[in-house]
C-alpha cells in the first residue's frame, strides 16, 4: 500500500552545499528587488542626481553703491550680506556682528537715510543705493550730537552695541516718534544693550531731540 504524503517535508528541502550562507525565500526575493532597482538606474541618471558644483551657485555680480559718500562696485558673492561686505570688503568695522539674525541691532546702518540690520540684507539689494555706517556720521574732532550726546551721558559700557545703538538714534530723529521716555525705549527696542545702559541711552537721545 503507498503511503500518501501530505506535502514536503524536511527531507524534501534543497540541500545547500557546506560553507555556503542559508539562503531564505525572503532573503532571495530581497536581493533580487535590490538588483532589479540598481540595474534600473543608468551611470547619466547618478550624475545628474548629484547637486551642482557650489561654484555655480556663488556666482558673482556686481553691486554699485555708494558707502559714506564713496562711490564703490561691489563684486562679491551674490549671497553676501552688507554687513560683511562692510566689515571685510570696506575694513568698515565700526558696524558690529552681533547675532547675525536681525535680533540685537548691533549691525544697524543707515540705507537711504532709513535704519536697516546689515546682517539681514544682501549687497546685491543695493544696486544705486546710499549707505552710512557709523564712521560716516562723524569723527573724534568732529562728532555729530549724537554721538556726543552719548559720551556726554555715558550711554555705553563695553561699548559693542554702541555704533548700532547710536545709527537707530539717529534714524529716530526722522521717525514719528512720542516725547516721554518710554516712546523712546519703543523706539530703540531693537537694539539691545547687555551692559544695561538703557537709562543713559534715553537721557542721551532725549537730549538731542530737546535740543
């Protein structure tokens, strides 16, 4: 009588020769998914995959500007901000590089006698544009009232925030701006002082807009 099987059985599996890796069914089907996928993508493809050269994307332009009076062609990378144009093109480091995400104020400059955060602007937006930094407002033998004001007051410690805290004084004296104290301290909040000199810095602009 014969015996009926009911399926495979372990004896019935394929034998693998000794040495070799078990090969599963899962394991098999994965390597040739894998395969198929890798076989499917031409050398061009990879290439064009691959991001372009960073040189192209730094292509220079030239901005023309004029910087305390001073006409000047700025041919610099398209993605470079003012204030490093100012500060290691121009050698103009009066402007400060505080945060350098438009936060404390100690980068501020003047852009067609408006106030402006260098950190936060491009050259290449300054085509024909005016720009004053702390060393076109005045000198040692020739300071402008602000600036006198602020030595007169003491508004300064450390003296970082300083330039950038005397360029929003200035613009504020265009600005509508109220007469108290706390008008002022609105006005200036952008521009943040670490020593704490606040008090001395309102007496000083106060001063200047009295006057």
């Amino acid at each position: 009588m014969t015996e009926k099987r009911q399926g495979p059985g372990v004896d019935d599996a394929p034998q693998q020769e000794p040495g070799l890796p078990q090969l599963t069914r899962r394991g098999f089907l994965t390597w040739v998914g894998v395969g198929s996928a890798v076989g499917a993508v031409t050398p061009g493809e990879v290439f064009a995959a691959e991001p372009a050269a960073a040189s192209d994307a730094a292509d220079s332009g030239v901005t023309r500007l004029t910087v305390n009076g001073v006409m000047r062609e700025a041919k610099v990378d398209v993605r470079t901000s003012l204030l490093d144009y100012l500060r290691e093109n121009l050698e103009l480091t009066g402007t400060k590089k505080g945060c350098d995400h438009g936060q404390c104020g100690a980068c501020t400059v003047h852009v067609n006698g408006r106030r402006v955060n260098s950190c936060m602007s491009l050259v290449a937006m300054h085509d024909g544009d005016s720009v004053t930094t702390i060393e076109g407002l005045g000198t040692p033998d020739n300071m402008h009232p602000m600036q006198a004001a602020f030595v007169e007051h003491d508004g300064m410690q450390c003296g970082y925030c300083t330039s950038g805290q005397i360029m929003s004084a200035v613009a504020l004296l265009k600005e509508p701006c109220g007469r108290g104290n706390a008008d002022v301290k609105e006005a200036m909040s952008g521009n943040i002082c670490r020593c704490g000199a606040y008090s001395n810095i309102v007496s000083a602009i106060q001063q200047v807009r009295k006057a």
